[in-house]
C-alpha cells in the first residue's frame, strides 16, 4: 500500500487531499496540531507543532520511508524543517506553491516558464506581504534538496466549500441577500478558479503516477462578468448589479481582491494576465476541473450552511456597502 504523509491534512486543502489519498487507497498519515480539526476518516493524525524541536521525530524514524510526501507550508522555517527531517525517506515530494510565485501579471498566457519572483535572502518566516517571494524560496530550497523527486503545483485562486479566506464565497453569499450589489466594472476582467476538490484529485493522481516539475493548476480563465452571473443564477434572489468605475472605488478605499472592505476577484486592469494563465502543462498531465457552475453551487450551499450573514474576512461588510450606495444614488441625483 502507498504510503502518503500529507503536511498539515486538517484544515482546507489538506484535509480533502489527505481525504482523496485515502479513497484513492494509500496509507494516509497527516502531521498537524490539529487546531483546525481532525484527519479524514480512514487517516491516521500525529500531532505535532513543527515549530518545535523534535516535530518530525514519529514519522521520521530509521525504518520509516514514505511513497509521497505533501507539503502545503508557506513560512520558510517550516519547509525547511520538514525537508531536514524528511527529503532523505521521500520518493516522491509535492510542494504546493501558487501562482503568485510569477513576478509578471500582464501576460495572458503565461505558462510555468514564466519569470519568478526575485528572492535574495530567505524572506522573514513572519512577513504576511512577503508571499510570494515566501513561495518562490521553498520551490528553490526544495529544487534543490530534492532533484529529480519534486513536482511544484502552483494553483490559482483555490475555491470551494469551507474556503476559509471568504474571498470567492462572498459573491454567492452576497448575491443571496438581494438588493442592490456593489460590483467593479467588468469589460477586460477575468477570474480563474479552481475547486478544492478538483485540485486534491489531481495532486493525489499526480503524486501517485510521480509526476515532476512545475505545474500551473487551474481552470479555464472566465470572465468576471461570467462569475458575477453564475452567482446571480444559484441564488435565485434576482440581484441589481450596481458596476462602479476603479477611480470611484479606490476613492472611497474599496480595497482590491481579498480582505476587509474589498471587491474579491477585483484586480486592476493592467493585472489581468494574473488570472489567465496557460492550462496546458495542467491538462496534459491529466487535470480535469467541473463547471464554474457546480463550483458556485457548491459554494452557495456551503454558504448557507455556514451563515450567509456571519462575519467574513473579505469583502465589503453590509452596512460599509449600503453606505457607498447611498453615496452613490445621492451623486446620481
């Protein structure tokens, strides 16, 4: 039986990659605290805080190798830890990195040979804006403890149900509450997603069949326009869509993206290339993802379970959006 040890393997994407490796019908080991929660079921969980020393020591032991290994960390002291304790008993080793990791985001395109991130030194373990060059340093830093043993997936925005940044979710949500909705203008915007769950399929398959290199895991691109209707339809609440123009939001500090007070998905227009990368290394590894439209679903329902009207870490907050549209209809007039 093929022995995988995932991680993390409680919280979001590790915990359906852990779920999927087990109904995929590998030994399925996860390393976490388990703040987060528990191990799928049929996975076994040793708990540990790999910021202490002896974090790897139950599953880094003289007699122990592992068939696939799968690290989902960010900070570079935690990718390094697990690559002094584990490179040596791994026969295979996932890094899920991201999409972020290019420098450039005005290339529609791009595929995985697109241009990084400068790193110099190893970027601070503590710093939230240092992502990227955080992601790019454990690609390098694994390339080069690993070789020929090493596929990276760089995926693009990850969505689904229990998506703990809320950035996707929020159009679903909102558009389940009706009224007028605040929304960015859309002519020459694109999103591109992938579901959580199509992602952990193709890292499980992937790491299962050893694949290698860098891969840009995504879905098609999509026009944001597109996004905003498929959440429109799955609410069945008949929404008016109120586009606002970039110079007005930014005036009024409506925040790009992600976080509080933003337009999730929004990016300025000379960054439209970040969410139209090339799918093609992707596919013909054998990556397959479900219609936008199942994913909203999906999403819309996890929603409703979760509270469609609970605090949220992105997007604008209820009365911070009537505030603007009432602005708004008050310039109008």
């Amino acid at each position: 039986m093929r022995k995988v040890l995932v991680l993390g393997g409680t919280g979001w994407l590790g915990h359906e990659i852990a779920r999927q490796a087990v109904a995929d019908g590998a030994d399925v080991t996860c390393l976490a605290r388990g703040s987060a929660g528990g191990a799928p079921e049929g996975a076994a969980l040793v708990r540990s805080d790999r910021t202490r020393p002896g974090a790897y020591d139950a599953v880094a032991r003289v007699d122990r190798e592992w068939d696939e290994v799968v690290e989902l960390a960010t900070p570079p002291d935690l990718v390094e830890g697990a690559l002094d304790a584990l490179a040596a008993r791994a026969r295979h080793w996932t890094l899920v990195s991201s999409v972020s990791v290019h420098s450039r985001d005005d290339e529609p395109g791009a595929d995985e040979s697109a241009e990084l991130v400068a790193v110099g030194e190893r970027p601070d373990d503590a710093a939230p804006d240092l992502y990227a060059q955080q992601k790019a340093w454990a690609e390098r830093t694994s390339a080069a403890r690993l070789g020929d043993r090493l596929l990276v997936v760089r995926p693009s925005l990850v969505v689904g149900p229990g998506d703990p940044s809320d950035r996707f979710g929020h159009w679903p949500a909102r558009m389940l509450r009706g009224g007028r909705v605040l929304v960015p203008t859309t002519e020459g915007r694109w999103a591109q997603v992938i579901d959580v769950a199509d992602l952990a399929a193709w890292v499980v398959r992937a790491g299962r069949e050893r694949l290698l290199g860098p891969v840009i895991a995504a879905a098609e691109p999509v026009p944001l326009a597109e996004v905003l209707e498929e959440a429109r339809l799955a609410a069945g609440t008949d929404p008016e869509l109120v586009p606002v123009d970039d110079a007005w939001l930014l005036e009024h500090d409506v925040r790009w993206w992600a976080g509080p007070r933003s337009l999730p998905l929004w990016l300025p227009l000379e960054a439209s290339g970040f969410a139209r990368r090339s799918t093609a290394a992707f596919r013909a590894a054998g990556g397959t993802t479900r219609p936008l439209a199942e994913t909203i679903r999906r999403v819309r329902d996890d929603e409703v379970t979760r509270g469609v009207g609970r605090p949220r870490r992105a997007g604008l907050a209820p009365d911070e959006e009537a505030a603007l549209l009432r602005e708004l209809a008050t310039q109008d007039l």
